[in-house]
C-alpha cells in the first residue's frame, strides 16, 4: 500500500479550522493518534479533527464516513465518531478532513475488555444494531464483506510472512481453519452494513467493556460474517459463544465458518503489524501483537 505520509501539525490544522471552520478555530488542540490511514486530533472537550495523513484512499474512506454515518450513528448502542464538518481541500492541505464528535475510552489493544460477558453481549447489541440491510447505494468493502475466497491471496501472504518471521511455528493448523473457512456455503442473505474493521485499536474500552468503536472508514455493504469474526480477535477465550449466542439473528454453522476465516485473515494481518513492522509501517504498533496471539489461540481451539 502506497504512503504518503504528509506532515500534519497543530498550526497547520489551526490554520485549517481559521480558513473553513472560524467558529471552531479558538478551541484546544491536541495530538490524539497516527492510525493506518488516518491522524486524529482532540478539538476542544468533544470533537475531534481527522486527516488523512498516509495511504491514497484515504480521502475516500473519510467521505464515505461523511456521508454515510450520520443517519446510522442514533441507532448504534455504543458511540461512534459521528461527523460534524467537512473540510475542502486547499492549497495549506490539499485533502479533504472532518471534525466529528469526540469518543472517550482506552483502546483495546491497550486496555482489553475484563468483564467478558458484559462485554460479549455490548459487542453483540451493536453489531446487531448495525447489520440492517443496506441499501443499494452502501459502498462495497476493500475486500472485506464480499466472497471469502477474495482474501485468499491475503491470507496466504499473512500466512507465509508470519510463518518466515517464526510468529507461526506451525501454519499446517491455520491452513485447516481457511479450507474450512473456504469450503463454508456463501451468504445467500441480504448485503448488511458492516463496519468492516473491527480490530482491537478501532474498539474503545472503559471499567472493562466496550464504550465506542471507531474509525468506520472501511464501513461498506455485504456479509456479516466479515464482522462477526470480531469475536475471536476482541473477546476473551471464555466468552465467544455468548457473543454468537446473544447475535441476532442466530448467525447459522455456515456464516460461523466464514467468519472463523474472516478472524483468521485479521489476526495474521495484526501479527505482522504488531511484529515490529513485518507488514506496514517501520516499528509497526506493538500492542497489536498480543492480541493478534491470544486470537490465534481461540481460532485454534475452535477447530471444526
């Protein structure tokens, strides 16, 4: 994936807020996160600015965000980053960015989830909120929420990098879990609207359970099972059958399947991530390592 990396800077975004946004210029402002795609500014008490700062597609993925999040935000339990602004493009930044509202809590990856059944049922109630049926206008996902066999090549990528690096003594197991996975019967249903990225980083925690999910940029139309796989990449080992016990409706063996492959894709991803940059940026995010590992254990336990 190509980075472009622009240098962002509190002046600059001051500048921004003074060109398009004056009534929101005289605000505090400080530096909140680097994610993937994306810098995250605090604005004042309860916003927050975001910039696309790295990979090409990120413009894309903040307007669809714009456009798309504003009328699903009241109908989610949990809060989300909801919009308020747009900004244009200019000669100080030329990308477009958004002021959204701000969503207290740790994430995930820093501060996992304690009360796993509380937090098995919270996640539960929200991806049940959200999997209604999209309409026909939902943007397809970057490979996330259609066939799974469209990760295929991912996978095996993840799988012999990791496997190269020594993050995966034996890889003839998770091999097993994709054929599995890729053998499952394909979603006859409704194309859903999914979040499509439910990592530890993009899920917020407070006294032990979930409290916000972030970062929707990756939101799109199609198979909840790409959603669903979250429950082994955020839960603890005792509480992912709750998760699918409390899901509605009752996700059948078949979308479990697939959704087992779309947990293992997303962990090996993670791993390399967390191994000091394997796959993605130098240094890479260390906290997402140890997650990624405690995922691969629950997939392995949850053979068929």
């Amino acid at each position: 994936m190509t980075h472009t990396e622009q240098e962002i800077t509190a002046e600059i975004i001051a500048e921004l807020l003074r060109e398009q946004h004056a009534d929101l210029a005289d605000l505090p402002l400080a530096f909140g996160a680097r994610g993937w795609d994306n810098q995250l500014w605090r604005l004042g008490d309860e916003l927050a600015v975001r910039l696309p700062w790295a990979t090409q597609d990120a413009d894309e993925l903040l307007l669809k965000e714009h456009t798309f999040l504003p009328a699903m935000a009241p109908s989610l339990p949990l809060q989300v980053p909801v919009p308020q602004r747009l900004g244009r493009p200019s000669d100080r930044f030329p990308r477009p960015w958004i002021v959204t509202t701000w969503v207290p809590g740790e994430p995930a990856d820093r501060a996992p989830v304690t009360r796993g059944a509380e937090a098995a049922d919270t996640l539960a109630a929200f991806l049940t909120a959200l999997h209604q049926p999209a309409p026909a206008d939902a943007p397809t996902g970057r490979h996330r929420g259609g066939p799974l066999a469209d990760a295929d090549e991912g996978f095996r990528y993840f799988l012999k990098e990791a496997t190269n690096h020594g993050l995966v003594p034996e890889p003839e197991p998770l091999r097993q879990i994709w054929d599995d996975a890729l053998a499952a019967p394909a979603w006859t249903g409704p194309s859903t609207w999914l979040h499509g990225d439910l990592h530890p980083a993009n899920l917020l925690t407070r006294d032990g359970n979930f409290c916000g999910v972030i970062d929707f940029g990756d939101m799109c139309a199609g198979d909840p099972a790409c959603d669903l796989a979250a429950g082994w990449i955020l839960l603890p080992d005792d509480a992912v059958d709750r998760f699918h016990q409390s899901y509605r409706p009752t996700a059948d063996e078949a979308t479990l399947r697939r959704a087992r492959g779309w947990a293992l894709v997303k962990a090996l991803g993670c791993l390399l991530v967390g191994d000091n940059g394997v796959h993605g940026r130098p240094g890479g995010k260390p906290t997402w390592k140890a997650p990624a590992e405690a995922s691969l254990r629950r997939l392995l336990a949850t053979r068929t």
